[in-house]
C-alpha cells in the first residue's frame, strides 16, 4: 500500500530524528523542515511537489539543505534572515 503524504511526511520526520534540531520540541504537529539555502534561492520544491513523489526521491531532495525544526524555532529562524515563513507551502 503507498504512503499518504501525512505519512510520508512523518516518515521524514523520523528520519531526521523526530525532533527540533534547536530545541528539542518532540510533537510531531508542530515539526515543520526548514530550507537551509531558501527555496527562492535554490529553487527547491515545496512539500505540495514533492509529497507525491516516491519515497527515495524524497528523500534525496530533503538530505539536501534541509533542517527539521518546531514551528517555533523555524519563525526565529526566519526573523532572524529577515525573510518571512510561508507556512501554507514550506
């Protein structure tokens, strides 16, 4: 059976081991991936892309430049770059 992207999505969370790399915050609802070098930049897909394609390409793309983060951590992260967080597609 394929995975759905919800679980897809925690699959890769517990890859990158289930926690914010900042603070250590463990709920999975409020883990979100950070791009390193901003997508704008890189020209990264965003998880909307990305979640349907299969699971080694995925995980391919997110071995690149790619943090996990609570939602907290990762606005800070953003405020701190000056550039702001679009949370319907980051």
């Amino acid at each position: 059976m394929a995975l759905s992207g919800s679980d897809k999505l925690n699959k890769l969370k517990d890859e990158f081991g289930g926690c914010c790399l900042q603070c250590g915050e463990t709920r999975y609802h409020v883990l979100e991936f950070h791009h390193t070098n901003p997508r704008e930049h890189s020209k990264r897909p965003s998880w909307t892309v990305v979640r349907s394609w299969g699971w080694s390409r995925i995980q391919a793309e997110y071995g690149k430049e790619t943090i996990l983060v609570c939602r907290n951590c990762h606005g800070d992260i953003h405020h701190m770059m000056k550039q702001p967080v679009n949370y319907q597609d980051d």
